[in-house]
C-alpha cells in the first residue's frame, strides 16, 4: 500500500520563479550537497601534515581516505531507501547531525584511529544525507524552468565544493593546521541543519509493508566488499589472491541480492530494497552509467592534477588550491549556461557536447610537461574541462531522476550517488596503478610527469565513453530537461504503482 500523498511543491516546477518555501529547499540541498562534495577532497591536501600530527603510518594513512569512502559508498543505497520510507527531511536531519559530530570529533583526534572512526562516521551521514537531499529536489521541482534552475545549481554546488575543496584544505593546512579541514565541516552542517529545519515537512510517499532486511544486508555488504577491494589495490595489486578473491566475493553478494530482490518483488510480502524494474527505464539506467564514469574519470583527474602542480612545478599546498579557481569558476559558467539552454535544448545534447568538451579538457592535461607553468599547461584546459564538466552534470542527475515515482526518487538517487562513489574509488585505484606503472621506479619530475600525463589522458578516454552511453541510451530524451519531470514522473508512478500491488 502506497500512501497518496504528493510533493508539497509542484507548482514551482511550472513556473520560472522560486516561491519561498522552494527556495528555501533549493538553499538547504545546496548547501548539503557543497558539504558532501567539499568532504571529499578538503583532507587529501592535509594528509602528509595529519600523517606527521597524528603518527600514522605509510598503511594507516590511505585509512584517512579509504574508511570515509567505504561507508559512504557502501551504505547509499540503503540511504537512499530509508528516505523514501522515513522521509527526506528526517534523513537529512539525521545525516547532517552524524556529519557534524564527527567532523568536530575528528579534529580533536588524538591518534589514529580515532580519526580513521571519526571518518567512517562521517561517511554514514554523508550516506544519509546526500540521497535524501537529491530526492528531495527531484521532488520538489518535478517540471518546468524551475527544475533547471534547481539543477544548475545543485550542479554549480556539487563541483564546486570538490574544487574548492582542494583551495580550502591547501589554505587551512599551511595557515591554520590540518585539524581545521575537519572542523571546517561543523559550521556549514549547522548552517544546513537551520535551512532543513525550516524546509515543509516530508514530502516522501512513505510506504508500508515490511522492509527487505536481508537485501539490504546484502545489497550494503556487496558494496561495501566491492569499494573495499578497489580500494586496497594500492597495496595488493589487481592481479593478486587478495584483490581477486574480494572482488569475487563482493560480485556474488550482490548477485544474491538481485536474487533475493527478484524473489520479494514475486511475492509481495515485504518492500524491496530496490525494484529491479526501476533499472528497466532507460533514464535511470543511462543516468547511472554517465554518472558511473564521469565519476571514474573526474576524480583521479583532481587527484593527478593537484600531484602535478606540487610535485612537478613545486607548488605549495595554498598555491595549488589557488590555481583550481579558473576551474571552478569556468564550471559554474557551464551550470549557467545550463540553466539558459535548459529548458530548450534536449539534456542529451548538453550530455554529449558536456561530456566531450570535459574529455577535449583533460586530453590537452595530458600534454603537461616537466617544465611547464601554470599559464601554458593548466589555465587553458581548466577553462575547458571546468565548462564542459558544468553543463553535463546537472542534466545527468535531472534526467536520471525524471521518470520516477516520488515514492523512488529517494532509491535513485541513492544508485546515481553509489554510481558516482564507487566510479571515484575505481577510478582513483585503476588510472592511479596506470599512473604508477607508467612512472615505474622514478623518481624524478620526468618520470612523474608521465604517469599523471597518462592518467588524465585515460580521464579524457572515460569520458569520451560517456558521450556514447549518452548518445546511444539515452535517445528518447528528446525533450528539454523541463519538459522532462512530468512526463517521466507520471510514467514512474505507474510502474510503481503497478509494483505495489
């Protein structure tokens, strides 16, 4: 049985302006999801001085990394379910509550592991909160310029905050100390926290029905085991006993999850973690797998880039994180011009030319050198890569969610944020094992050079990949992203609807 309940704010997506109670919804997700993205790569510039400060290890330190990424990207699409069960605004509540705790008690860490807890809590919240924080968008702006607006700017903020992540963590790390990239977090969760709470109540079609607690153990587990083995290929390759094994087992946990989902949708006795019939929509299926790679080649990029500046052209950590300012502004441009484009030209146009005008980006990265600069090597294709990776991912995210009910907006967006999780930690484990073979035992700025050369020119090949998933799934989106929440939206209630009962 499905409650009948429907979004408290339709009107909205109709029309080109933003009342207040939506507005109010657009700022709370924004700064939500510039939180989350911030996380992700505000510790990695601090991680030799939190190495020194705390004692870790050369095997500890990844740990720093590895716990955030491993519950965080193991635990989405049950974060998901839940705020399609309990409700957005409780979920995000409780999300940001856990991010916020334990990013203060991260930063009075004492020891080790200590930080590596604080982390793995975080990435719970995160969990929680960003699913719930996208479904809650989806929702609120099913139709209309609205929802492009919504889009753009949900978009600008996601890589924006993975962008200024890597200046903020350069500037707090050199000026203030390493311990400010957790406590960084605490004010804007606050912030956050006062948005939600003033946000209308739930606008989840909360279901009944008992839940499917074994899939979601084994759908969390399955995740968690993949991420898990990806992960630690940088200390046992792709080929060994270890990583295969792991691997193995993660694909036959989550083989017996299909199982297991197939059977409940059969028999109708409990509520399925996930309705296989949802990856049957060409939009969401096409969605995930855009996201799946942008994720895979967007990440190492950052990671390859910021190594790039500091080891090769000798960069300190706040000049490194000034010099990806040319990226985040051009990729706002790109989220601007979304939300102009928008509304009349189809989102798998902007997919496709967003895509490969990224990956002409990052080809041109791949031509740095061991005695260039800032003007000659990186200006340039940060302006191009940062327009591109700015028109494409708000329409990614807005059609994956369009052709679904309101009472899975929550489920979706929990696979695009796993999608988009589990292709950062194959991404920075693959084209990183590249980039390692490549420079071989070198040391020097030459031998370095070349394997970060090659790593971003695999970035440009990922996602030249992703503009034939857009160009070859997606061909029934015809219609501009704000056309394209109606439509989807009714579509998706039926097949629910139809699964239901």
């Amino acid at each position: 049985m499905t409650d009948s309940r429907t979004p408290h704010a339709t009107s909205p997506g109709t029309t080109g302006s933003l009342a207040p109670r939506t507005g109010l919804t657009l700022a709370a997700v924004a700064v939500v999801q510039f939180l989350v993205s911030l996380d992700l790569s505000v510790v990695n510039v601090g991680l030799p001085e939190i190495a020194a400060g705390l004692g870790f290890d050369a095997g500890g330190l990844p740990w720093v990394i590895h716990a955030y990424a491993l519950t965080f990207g193991g635990l989405l699409l049950l974060g998901g379910k839940a705020a399609d069960r309990y409700g957005r605004k409780r979920m995000l509540l409780l999300g940001l509550g856990l991010f916020g705790a334990s990013s203060l008690l991260g930063g009075f860490a004492q020891t080790p592991w200590q930080l590596i807890a604080a982390r793995a809590i975080q990435g719970v919240g995160a969990a929680a909160l960003a699913p719930a924080a996208l479904a809650l968008l989806a929702s609120t702006f099913p139709s209309g310029p609205a929802r492009v607006r919504a889009f753009g700017v949900w978009s600008a903020m996601n890589a924006a905050g993975g962008a200024l992540g890597v200046l903020l963590g350069g500037v707090l790390t050199e000026y203030a100390g390493w311990r400010w990239v957790m406590f960084v977090n605490v004010p804007m969760a606050a912030v956050a926290l006062a948005l939600t709470w003033r946000i209308a109540s739930d606008t989840a079609a909360v279901r009944g029905g008992r839940p499917d607690i074994l899939g979601a153990v084994l759908a969390t587990a399955g995740v968690t085991l993949l991420v898990f083995g990806v992960v630690r290929t940088d200390e046992h390759g792709w080929t060994s006993a270890t990583t295969l094994s792991t691997l193995a087992f993660a694909a036959a946990l989550l083989a017996a999850f299909v199982t297991v989902e197939r059977i409940v949708e059969r028999t109708a006795r409990r509520e399925p973690l996930l309705r296989l019939g949802l990856l049957a929509n060409r939009s969401v299926a096409g969605g995930v797998a855009f996201t799946l790679l942008i994720g895979t080649a967007m990440a190492p990029s950052f990671y390859f880039m910021s190594l790039y500046l500091q080891r090769v052209l000798g960069n300190g950590p706040a000049a490194t994180g000034l010099m990806f300012i040319p990226f985040t502004i051009a990729l706002m441009a790109g989220a601007f011009l979304t939300v102009k484009l928008g509304h009349r030209v189809p989102p798998r146009t902007l997919l496709i030319a967003g895509a490969l005008l990224t990956a002409a980006g990052f080809a041109w990265f791949g031509l740095i050198s061991p005695d260039g600069s800032f003007p000659t090597d990186v200006l340039g294709p940060s302006l191009v890569a940062g327009t591109g990776f700015g028109l494409c991912l708000g329409p990614a995210v807005s059609v994956a969610t369009a052709g679904v009910a309101a009472a899975e907006a929550g489920t979706a967006s929990g696979l695009l944020n796993s999608a988009r999780q589990i292709g950062a930690s194959l991404g920075l484990a693959a084209l990183g094992t590249a980039a390692q073979a490549r420079t071989g035992s070198g040391t020097g700025v030459s031998d370095l050079n070349s394997g970060y050369a090659l790593g971003l020119t695999l970035s440009a090949g990922l996602l030249v990949g992703a503009a034939v998933i857009a160009v070859a799934v997606l061909r029934g989106q015809g219609a501009g992203l704000a056309a394209g929440g109606a439509a989807g939206g009714a579509a998706g209630a039926r097949s629910s609807a139809t699964a239901a009962k």
